[in-house]
C-alpha cells in the first residue's frame, strides 16, 4: 500500500522542553488517521508539523515520496481545517472557496466552477452568497471543509474541527466529514480529544500521551488489547474501572484487593505476591444473584440517560457499571455483581504495561 505520509524518528524541542519523541507513523494513501490523546499530549504540535507550521527538530518527514522537513507550508500541497473556521469575514462563502485558486492565478469562471461542484457536494449552494456571519456553526464548518477540498491537496490535517459545536451537531459532522473522505478518497489526519470521536470516525487510531505515541492500530484492536493502562483507560467511554490485585502464594491465581470479590485462577508467568491491576469495563459487569461468583458492592450512586443507566460504588477504588435500559437499583442498597473472566485485562502495578495471561476462571471461593 502505498504510504502518503510517513514520519520517522522526528522530534521536536522548545528549548529545553521535548515536545514530542521519536514519532514514527506511516499513513497509507487514502486512510483516516485520528491522533488523540489528552490536552498537552503533542497531537496539534504534530499536526503542525505536518502542516510546516512548526519546523522538526530532527527526523524525517516524506510526503508523497517527498521529503519535507525544509519545505514551506505553501509546497507541501496540504490543506488545514481550523478549529476556528478561519473564514474570511468580509467575503462570501463563494469568494471563500476560491481565494485560493484565485491567487494561483485561475480564471474566474473556472474558479466559480470549481466552487459549485464542491458546493453541491457539501451542501452549500444554497449559500454560496452568505458571509459567514449569516451561517450557522455546523455550515461555517463546511465551508472551511469546502475551501480544504477546492484544492484537491495530497492529504487533509483537521484540528479539532468540531470543538465549537454542540453536541447533536457533533454527532452530524462527524458523519459528514468521515462520508466526505470516502467519497473523496482522500488521506486525512484529524487531531481530537475526544476518543470517542476518534474511535467511530478513524481507520486508524494513534494515542499519544507527554509527546510520545503509547499505541496505535484500528480502533477495535485498542479497545480489545491495550498495550498499556493508560491506553486502557483512555478508550472506551465510561472508563475502564483498575482493581488492585496481587497473584497469590503460588502463583496460580490473582487475589483482588477488594472485600469479598472471587479469586481468579489463570496461567501466570509471574512471582508470588506480584502486584498489579485488573482492568473490567464498565459494560463487561453485570448484576447476578447472590449464588452466583462475583462480589458484592454497595452503591453511592445512580445516573440514568433513559437508554442507560451507570452506576457508581462506594468501594476504594469506585467501580462503574452500565446496565441497559432503566434500572431498579438505587444509592445505598448493596448489589452482587459478575463478569466474564474473559473480558478483564492485567496490567503490572509496576510499569503499568499489558500482562497476558492464559485461560480464566472465576472460583467460587473469595479472598481471606
């Protein structure tokens, strides 16, 4: 396949500060990619980088076969999406879109072409006579995604283009934009902070923390096999719940730290008494009956959204659960609850990477 973008070892340093650290990523021609990541992880700084708006300390950036890394902004045939829009206030959506073409010198009426065929793909030509004080949020958003696609660049960078807008239009334009890169074959890097997003919009997804990329891979595999606790309780939505947990005198079984929860006995390739965490997602528990394996919680409290209802525990650490549908449980009653030995995840309290394990069974027996 072939790549379109490609970033090797590349660094980049403010002063003294390593903003980010041997960023190694290859972007096939015509892929997703999303970058997410907490504030100040170095997802912008790298799409910046990218864009030529920030110069790499060291490293290789290539570009359709193309080194970069000296290139200016203009050269380097890639278009920004702005979270701001970047309009230009005093011109009309029509004269938005073809600005561009316009100052490399293309004819008029072939400029007013090419900005009604983008139109009708993005819904504009209604409006090609509005300024952008006369649109909405979500159309200012795509006509900033129109004025990116009039130039038919080598790849499209989005920096958070949807931040500004509520929460149903969010919904929306996610689906537009990830409709508008399949219609277009484009190649897109879309920077987020939201995992969610990242996740239903992206081929790819890249999470990075404190400038480095902890892992990468299609969103499913992440959610299914983080490399890392940090990885682990970044996706997914409500967060992974970690119990502390230690495997036992010989080394057969994990023993959880929390009153009365069932001792788990899997293959382990590790010492007596080693700490770590277990990981279950919110949607992995259940409510059971009393004789069946699990543990038993008490409740501190109960949100429902109609479609859901998720449910906190007053244990140390909390547990969150998600029920479907309207529940009967309420704050302060106590609750049994199950899980799937399949579903849970092992970390090392200590370096906090993945520990696989082999086949688990939940026993019936709880920890002393």
């Amino acid at each position: 396949m072939t790549q379109q973008i490609e970033l090797s070892g590349v660094n980049k340093y403010y002063g003294a500060y390593h903003a980010l650290r041997d960023i190694n990523l290859s972007i096939p021609k015509g892929a997703f990619v999303a970058l997410v990541g907490p504030s100040g992880c170095g997802k912008s700084t790298l799409l910046r980088s990218l864009a030529g708006l920030e110069t790499i300390s060291s490293g290789d950036l290539v570009i359709a076969g193309e080194r970069m890394n000296d290139m200016p902004p203009r050269k380097r045939d890639l278009a920004m999406v702005f979270q701001s829009y970047a309009l230009y206030p005093h011109m009309t959506v029509e004269q938005n879109l073809t600005y561009s073409l316009r100052i490399k010198g293309v004819k008029k009426a072939e400029a007013k072409k090419a900005a009604e065929e983008v139109a009708a793909i993005t819904g504009l030509s209604d409006l090609l006579h509005r300024y952008p004080r006369e649109l909405s949020g979500g159309q200012r958003q795509r006509v900033a995604m129109s004025r990116a696609i009039i130039r038919h660049p080598k790849a499209f960078l989005f920096d958070e283009p949807l931040s500004n807008l509520d929460a149903a239009l969010r919904v929306h334009m996610r689906k537009e934009i990830r409709a508008l890169h399949d219609r277009l074959g484009a190649t897109s890097v879309y920077v987020t902070h939201d995992q969610v997003e990242a996740m239903t919009m992206a081929d790819h997804v890249v999470i990075m923390r404190a400038g480095v990329i902890e892992q990468q891979g299609r969103p499913l595999d992440l959610y299914d096999r983080p490399a890392n606790r940090f990885v682990a309780g970044f996706i997914g939505s409500p967060a992974m719940n970690f119990i502390p947990a230690r495997t036992s005198d010989d080394g057969t079984s994990l023993i959880l730290d929390l009153p009365g929860a069932p001792v788990l006995a899997m293959d382990l390739d590790l010492p007596p008494g080693h700490a770590v965490s277990v990981g279950i997602r919110p949607e992995h528990l259940s409510l059971a009956t009393a004789d069946m394996p699990g543990f038993n919680v008490p409740v501190a409290a109960i949100e429902s959204t109609g479609a859901a209802t998720f449910v906190t525990t007053e244990t140390t650490p909390e547990i969150v659960l998600v029920l479907n549908g309207r529940s009967t449980v309420s704050a302060g009653e106590t609750i049994h609850l199950t899980f799937e030995p399949k579903n849970i995840h092992v970390f090392d309290a200590g370096s906090d990477q993945r520990i696989e394990v082999g086949t688990v069974l939940t026993q019936a027996k709880t920890a002393s």
